[in-house]
C-alpha cells in the first residue's frame, strides 16, 4: 500500500483525473488509483461541443511514437505533497485549465496538487502531436465520456489505446478511477500499461487484469 502522506487537494464541484474532485482533485484512496468521487456537472450541450472538437483532426502520429513519449517518462515522480510534475504544470497553465476551471470550480493552481493520471495522458498526446486524438482532460470520467461521445470507445485492447480502469469492475463510465495507456494486450486477461499517478505517484510500466478496466477510448493514430 502506498504510505500514507499528505491528501492532494479536494475543490468543490471537482472534476478531475477520476474527477476533478476526484480523479483530478481527489486523494489517493487506493494504491493505485485516482479515484472519482464526484458526479460530472459539465451540460450535455458542452460535452457534445467539445467532443465534436479536435477528434475531426487527423493527426500523422503513429501508436508507436504515442507509447515512445510515455515509456520515457517511467520514473517520474510527485513530491511528498502529490504535486510537483511537470503533467501538473502543463496542465495548470494549458487552455484547458481554465476551461475545466470555468466548468468545475476551483483556479488553475488546484492542478499543481491534483491527482495526475489523466492530465499525464493529456500531456503525452500535447507532446507528441496526438492531442486532437488522445484528447485533454483532468477528469477521468470526461476523458472517457469524449471517446465515447466520438464513437471510439470500446472493450477491445489495442496498442496505444487510452485504457481506462474501475477498481470495482464495473463497465460504467461514471465509476472510471484511473487512466493510462495499453503497450499490449498478453492474451492471458492482462494487459500491460503505460500509467502516471500510480505506484508511489509516479509514472510506472504496469501489468493490470483486464477485469479492472471499464473501457478503451481509441485515438485515430496514423498508420
């Protein structure tokens, strides 16, 4: 079990990488996981608006450069009070930020505490060139809730996906704890990842069963 240290920042009406009070906002309630604890308030109209936003855009990254970026990042690691990476301080200083601000709450430097798993993954996808596919989001849940809303949202493991775990199980996008990246599927109900905010809040390698995850959100890579 992860030792128990200084919670990161809870702000009302959160969001973020399991909710932005949550997966975003939220402490760490498992050893691995950015937990939700909030329901999304973003309006039905807004969702649909951004969702329709950059996934039209074609990108000429590959899988392969995607999970490059994010291997190189294993190791990394927060401080002792659950911020101090630089996925915290991208995310807190990007345009999202403050569009996730205006829709959750809170300011922009409740990020630099925040639960990081989804805003890892965001940076990846700003870094490589990917973001119109990989999407940018705080929130676990609306991250998935994105994948969805474009119709590239599945139960099938595929290298570069954007897999996204339920600690309990279950399949519903509202119950999503955490985000990472599929490397492969084993073939054996395993798959192994590529996760930020997991371990001792660092970004590690992983090998999770295929029973945690409650979806996969599948950016259009290039070939």
């Amino acid at each position: 079990m992860r030792p128990i240290r200084t919670p990161k920042i809870n702000v009302p009406k959160a969001v973020l990488g399991a909710a932005l009070v949550a997966t975003a906002f939220g402490a760490h309630v498992s050893a691995d996981a950015s937990t939700a604890t909030t329901a999304n308030t973003q309006p039905q109209a807004a969702q649909a608006q951004q969702a329709a936003t950059n996934q039209n855009t074609r990108v000429n990254v590959s899988a392969s450069q995607v999970l490059a970026v994010a291997k190189a990042q294993v190791g990394t690691s927060e401080n002792a009070a659950g911020g101090g990476t630089k996925f915290q301080q991208w995310y807190a200083n990007s345009q999202r930020a403050a569009e996730t601000v205006q829709r959750d709450g809170g300011n922009r430097q409740d990020y630099l505490n925040a639960a990081w798993c989804s805003m890892f993954v965001s940076w990846v996808g700003e870094q490589t060139g990917a973001r119109p596919q990989v999407g940018w989001d705080a929130y676990t849940v609306t991250h998935a809730k994105w994948f969805a809303a474009n119709d590239r949202w599945g139960q099938e493991a595929k290298p570069g996906a954007v897999v996204f775990f339920s600690w309990s199980g279950s399949k519903d996008i509202s119950s999503i704890d955490h985000v990472g990246f599929v490397v492969k599927d084993n073939g054996d109900g395993t798959i192994s990842t590529i996760e930020g905010n997991t371990g001792n809040g660092k970004v590690e390698e992983r090998v999770r069963p295929t029973s945690q995850v409650a979806g996969y959100g599948y950016p259009s890579y290039a070939a």
